[in-house]
C-alpha cells in the first residue's frame, strides 16, 4: 500500500514537471493552472455554476479518503457564497454506483459521485488530460490527486484551475474566490 502512495506522489510530480506545472512556491496563485479547456461529458451533470472535481476509488482509505476530507472544507466554504457541487468520479469500472455514492457521501452527504464505465473513464481521461490512471498488478490504483475547478458556460463545463496535491485548504479557498470575484 504505501508503494502505491509513494508512486502515485512520483507519478503525480512527474505528470506535473511534463506539463511544465510544477512550481517551487507555495501560492496557489502559482500551483493553480489557468487551462479553459471545455470539458463536455453527458457524464457530467450541468447542474451548478461551478464544479469540483476529484478522480479516485471508492475503497481507497489511504489516499482518497484523507483527500476528499481536505476538500470537504473548501467545499463547505465556497458553497457559501457560490452555485457549486462536488463530484467524485470513481476510476474503477469494477465499482457499483453505491459503492462510489457512499465512499463520497461518508465525508459529505453533499457530495455526489459517478461511476463510469472503462471507456468512459478512457474519455474523461482524455478531457482532463492531467488525470493519471494506472491500475496496479494488486489490483489497487495509481492516480493522480488534483482538485479541478470547472465553470459552466453556456451548457458546458470549461476548466478553469487545477489543484495539485496537498494544497493549503485556506490557501484554495482565496484562490478560489480571487478568481470567481466574490
């Protein structure tokens, strides 16, 4: 298990240096990345102003788990003063819709889950382009840990900042509302 932490942070650092995000600072302003790119997905309900997105497994309690808790209070927060929904997207096409549902819904009953099948997950893949998904011999996942912000305009998603692992929650939060104005 903790050959697959220590992977996916490598796999993680290494996904950011060859998109050339990595960054020494610790602002947010600076590990945020301005992408615009249109994520359009009828896997994606168009049901919010603003959406936040993780990509992990339901099961996974050492990674994602304390992952979706970091961004249960910038959730809480922002929702304050934004149309916003969280979504966790299950990356195991093994996993039941139940099972996604209530591995998100344990951290917020607010939070909402999909479980796509293996191709639709291929093509989510190809929409965030940073999302790295690599199924382990175990069995176990090797991904990615960013927090994706995603603005809607004119019926569609558009990608407007991706978090890194292990931002400051506060420091996400300012980010955030800096960037929406409010």
């Amino acid at each position: 298990m903790k050959k697959n932490i220590i992977l996916s942070l490598i796999m993680g650092v290494l996904l950011l240096i060859s998109n050339g995000y990595a960054k020494t600072s610790s602002n947010p302003d600076k590990l945020a990345v301005d992408k615009l790119d249109i994520i359009d997905s009828d896997l994606i309900k168009k049901d919010s102003e603003y959406k936040l997105v993780f990509f992990g497994y339901a099961g996974c309690y050492h990674f994602c788990d304390p992952k979706l808790r970091q961004i249960d209070p910038i959730y809480k927060e922002i929702k304050k003063s934004l149309d916003v929904k969280m979504l966790f997207v299950d990356i195991s096409a093994d996993t039941t819709h139940k099972a996604a549902q209530h591995f998100a819904k344990d951290v917020n009953s607010e939070f909402e889950s999909i479980s796509p099948d293996s191709e639709s997950i291929k093509v989510l893949q190809k929409k965030f382009q940073d999302v790295y998904i690599r199924k382990m011999p175990d069995g176990e996942y090797v991904h990615s840990g960013f927090l994706y912000l995603l603005k809607k305009q004119k019926n569609k998603y558009y990608l407007l900042k991706i978090y890194p692992e292990f931002v400051n929650s506060t420091a996400v939060i300012a980010n955030i509302r800096k960037i929406v104005g409010k």
